[in-house]
C-alpha cells in the first residue's frame, strides 16, 4: 500500500523506464523465444532510456560555448586549445564542463565574462592548469563575490602568485652560483653535470683498511652486511644470540684491542694508532651502531667471554 501511494503518480511506462535504469537497462520481463514481441518492445524502451540518460548526464560544451559572445568565445578557445598534428591545432572544448559554461554565460555583464576569461588565459600563461573547469569556476565565483576589481588586485601581486618557468630557473642558476663560489658544485664546463653536489671528496676520506702511512683522525663503529666489510681491517660477524647491545660492544672493544697470545708483541705504529682510537670511542656510539641480542663470532670471542666472565666473578668475591 505505501508504494502504491508513493508511486501513484508515476503510469506503468515511466515505473518500467525507472526499473530499467536502477536495473542498467535490463528488462525484467524476459520473452521464452529470441523472437518475442516482449523483447523486441524491451530493446526499444531500453533504448529510449539510453538516451533520456545521456541527456541528462551528457552535455556538448561546444554547442553552450556557441551561445557565448564571440570575444569571450575566442579568448576560453585560446586557453583550450592545443596542437594536434604537426603544423595543425584544435580546440579541445571538452576541457569545460558544460555547467561551468553556463555559470559564465549567466554572469551580468560582457565585461565580467570577458575578464574571467582572461584571467584564465593569463593563469594558463603563467603557470600550469590540470582541471580547467574548476579554475574558471573558482574565477567566476570570485568575481560574483568581490567584484571585477578584485581580478586586478591579484594580478598585481600580492606575494602569493606562483612564480613563472622563467623566474624559478633564474633562482635556481643564482643558487648554483652561490653553491659554486662556496666549492660545493662544481659550475664550471659541461652543463648536463652542473648543480651535481660533488661529496666524492668526502666519501674519499673514509676508509676501512686504514695504512700506516694514512693520518687518521677517527675511528668510527658501523654495523653492515658482512659481505660488505670483508675487506675490512677491525671486524666481527653478528649472529642472532642474547648478548644486549652494550655489552656486545664491550667485548668487540677488547676483540680489537687486545694482544694475541704466542706471538711476538711487534706492532707496527699505524696499529697502535688504530688501537688507540678505538679505545676512544664513546659507549653511546657502539650501541647506536650495533644490532640487539646479538652473538659475536670471531676468532678468539670465546676467549674474551670467559676473560669478562672471570673478572665480574672476581669482583663479587672481592665484595
């Protein structure tokens, strides 16, 4: 009874056109034979659905841009228009949606369509425009509330413009050369290179197989792949274990520092240097760089682990 009186006024043909659209223009009558009246007369009504649908939802922008005067028509064809072949252009209308026309169209005067238009021009001149639509939108709402005037106030400039192609690459060369007289990019010669920030001279400075002819100034704890520091002078390998990160970093102190039993004690200087500045490493760098409950396996660990093992038992006895 309810949706007999909500759809009281609606005849049989329009509930069935309705049907058919929430349907996507399926009927739900169905003929046994291909070649039933019942499906032949749903063919033609689905047919005029299609087409009541596509006009409603699907409007020429053209055929409302023709209704425009002829300057404002041609100033919104500049903004729009684009190359197609080589030495051929067109104007590609679809680009406004057809509301966004008729918003212009119904403005109060020329002048104020002629200067939305314009402006729009002007934005796609300066800088780069994505939905047209929404640009002349947003244009024609601004005029509707603050007027004509407020179109040349913002095109005077008031700090929030977007700077042009031409205005950021001259910024950006002004950059270069600041950046060039400090020594940081190198601006001289080939121009693809330049702007390259040149950090190969402070990459150089590190290194992993430190000589005794190099002047070293610090030593620094880092924790990679093993792969990637075997060529490396101070090293130990990692394996998932229980030892927290302090006092694994204890015991690769003493891994790197300490003397090896039953050799000769002839070390050269570079080695006492390198020694030296290990040592003086703080605890909070080790323990930035190494991994949690970690196992060291190193020639010579398990040596180190009874020897830090025996010192904390002989100061308990000593307590």
């Amino acid at each position: 009874r309810r949706a007999k009186k909500k759809y009281s006024d609606q005849d049989e043909e329009d509930r069935r056109l309705a049907m058919m659209a929430l349907q996507g223009g399926e009927s739900s009558k169905k003929g046994k034979k291909k070649g039933s009246k019942i499906i032949a007369k749903d063919s033609e009504m689905q047919q005029k659905a299609e087409q009541a649908a596509k006009q409603l939802l699907v409007r020429d922008s053209k055929k409302i841009a023709d209704n425009l005067d002829e300057s404002v028509k041609v100033i919104l064809a500049a903004c729009v228009t684009v190359r197609v072949t080589k030495g051929s252009e067109g104007v590609r209308w679809n680009k406004f949606d057809a509301e966004v026309l008729e918003l212009l169209l119904e403005m109060d005067s020329l002048e104020e369509q002629r200067s939305a238009a314009n402006r729009l021009l002007e934005l796609t001149k300066s800088t780069r425009i994505d939905n047209f639509s929404a640009s002349l939108a947003g244009i024609i709402r601004t005029i509707k509330k603050h007027g004509v005037q407020s179109l040349s106030n913002i095109t005077q400039g008031d700090g929030k413009q977007r700077k042009t192609k031409a205005e950021k690459q001259a910024e950006k060369e002004a950059w270069q050369e600041i950046l060039a007289e400090d020594g940081i990019v190198d601006n001289d010669g080939d121009d693809d290179l330049a702007g390259a920030v040149d950090d190969s001279a402070e990459l150089a400075q590190l290194t992993g197989k430190p000589t005794s002819g190099d002047i070293v100034l610090n030593a620094i704890p880092v924790c990679a792949p093993y792969h990637v520091l075997s060529q490396y002078k101070y090293r130990v390998k990692l394996t998932p274990g229980s030892v927290k990160r302090g006092k694994a970093s204890k015991q690769c102190v003493e891994l790197f520092t300490r003397n090896e039993e039953g050799k000769k004690n002839v070390v050269d200087e570079g080695t006492k240097r390198d020694k030296e500045l290990i040592k003086l490493v703080g605890e909070n760098e080790w323990v930035q760089a190494m991994i949690g409950d970690v196992r060291i396996s190193s020639a010579g660990a398990s040596k180190v682990v009874k020897k830090q093992k025996g010192k904390g038992k002989g100061g308990k006895s000593k307590k």
